[in-house]
C-alpha cells in the first residue's frame, strides 16, 4: 500500500551524501491498499484511529547510502 496525502522537505548533499533536516507529515486516511474493505480496517481504531490520529510525522535523524541510488533513514514518528 501506500498514502497520497504526503509533505514534506528535506536537504542532500551528493557530493557528500550528508543529508540535512528531514520532516515528514503523512495523512493516515489517505492509506490506499488497492482494497477499500482493507483501508477502511486500517482506518479505524485498531490501526491508525484515523478520527483522533489525522496525521503522523517522521522527523529524521541520520541517513546512510545503501547503494547507488537508495538509503536507510532513521527517525521518530510521531
């Protein structure tokens, strides 16, 4: 699955693959699995509680390269 409701920012420096403040925020009801019956269980209580959590935010702390043209980003979210 996915979510369509994404913003954020970031910086990244290739040249020296440092990567600057990262700040996530990611809309819990815009979870698209490919099945609304599945959305609709993630939606609720026992997952995201989409009523009372409308938002999550990642805020990251450290990124490694992993490979050409991927990486590894730890954070909090929150």
């Amino acid at each position: 699955g996915r979510f369509t409701d994404i913003a954020g920012s970031f910086s990244f420096d290739p040249a020296t693959d440092e990567v600057g403040a990262i700040d996530v925020t990611i809309g819990t009801g815009s979870v698209d699995t490919g099945s609304p019956g599945r959305d609709r269980d993630l939606q609720g209580d026992d997952f995201f509680a989409t009523d009372r959590y409308p938002t999550m935010r990642f805020i990251g702390h450290t990124a490694t390269r992993t490979g050409p043209h991927s990486g590894r980003v730890t954070g909090d979210l929150i």
